[in-house]
C-alpha cells in the first residue's frame, strides 16, 4: 500500500510538472498603473551618525513599535 501511494505521488508530481505544449508563456504585456520613483543622488551607504543620536532614534523607534503592539493587541479585533 505504501509503495502504490509513494509511486502514485512520484507519477503525479512528474506529470503535473511537464507542459505538452511548452514553457509556459509569460502573458499579454499589461502596462503598470504605478511608476518608479527614484533619486538622481547617488546613496550614501556609510553614513557618518553621532552615536547618542543613533540611539535615540533606535529608543523611539522600539517605543513606537511597542505601542503600536501593545495598542493592536488591546484591540479586540481580528
């Protein structure tokens, strides 16, 4: 019994993999109804932060987003 479920999950899965026809076509071209915002400034990727204003910014952030749960969480809804 088992060696037929192990078989008839082998056959399956290499039957619903193949495509008779082909690779799979990438549809019609839909044209996006958003754009891409970007910056001509080139990305500062080591900024240069005074440490007490670091961690500042870190302690508002992890009270922000423990209010954010605990006032989420106060909510009786789904």
């Amino acid at each position: 019994m088992r060696a037929a479920s192990c078989l008839s999950l082998a056959a399956l899965v290499a039957f619903g993999c193949s495509s008779a026809e082909g690779p799979a076509s990438a549809g019609p071209d839909v044209p996006s109804p958003f754009s891409e915002a970007s910056s001509p400034l080139e990305r500062e990727v080591d900024p240069q932060v005074d440490p007490t204003v670091l961690s500042a910014v870190v302690e508002g952030n992890t009270e922000f987003a423990f209010d954010l749960f605990r006032q989420s969480a106060a909510a009786d809804v789904n």
